[in-house]
C-alpha cells in the first residue's frame, strides 16, 4: 500500500533504488538483477529537530555578480586551475614551491 496506517512511526525504513537497465520477465514485468540494486537503511528519530531557515528570494539579480557559483576553479582532472578575472585575463595559480632537493 501507498498509505501508512499506524499511529506511531517506524523505528527505521530501508529504501532500495537501481539505476540498472530494466529488463522484462516471463510474465512481462519489468525487474533489475539484484546486484545492481542498492539498499539503505535509514534510522528515524522524531525527536531530532531540523534546523530550518526561510531564506526570502531575491528576484532582483542586480547585486549578483558575474561569477559562476558552480566553478570550483578544478580540471577534469581534479588540479587546480587558473580562473578567469574580471579584466578577462587568466590568472594562472602559482606553482607550489620545492626545496632545492625538489621536493614539497
């Protein structure tokens, strides 16, 4: 069923989800192999209070600035990069310094 009939809540759930390719059943259900499905199971605590802020919209953008909040200044491969600044330049990183044994 879609509904929780009881008056108290559970203790913990557990909550099974696959991204796995579906494939259909001799009786024409869809299924997933059960290795490619993961489950979770999550402890409820009602008496945890959620810290919670309402934060009002600021539908304006004039105060916003240029840059891109999603830009953690990484490659692809995870190493730092130089971001571009307001003047439009690159502003390389600079390299890390080393002993005269070269190392860190």
């Amino acid at each position: 069923t879609n509904t929780w009939s009881s008056t108290s809540l559970p203790k913990a759930i557990r909550i099974s989800i696959s991204f796995a390719e579906p494939f259909e059943n001799m009786s024409g259900q869809l299924e997933v192999w059960e290795e490619d499905i993961i489950t979770r199971t999550v402890a409820i605590d009602r008496t945890r209070a959620i810290k919670y802020a309402f934060v009002g919209a600021n539908l304006d953008g004039s105060d916003l600035d240029d840059t891109d909040p999603n830009n953690l200044g990484l490659n692809d491969f995870g190493d730092e990069e130089g971001v571009s600044g307001e003047s439009g330049e690159d502003n390389m990183l600079e390299p890390p310094t080393t002993d005269k044994e070269g190392r860190l």
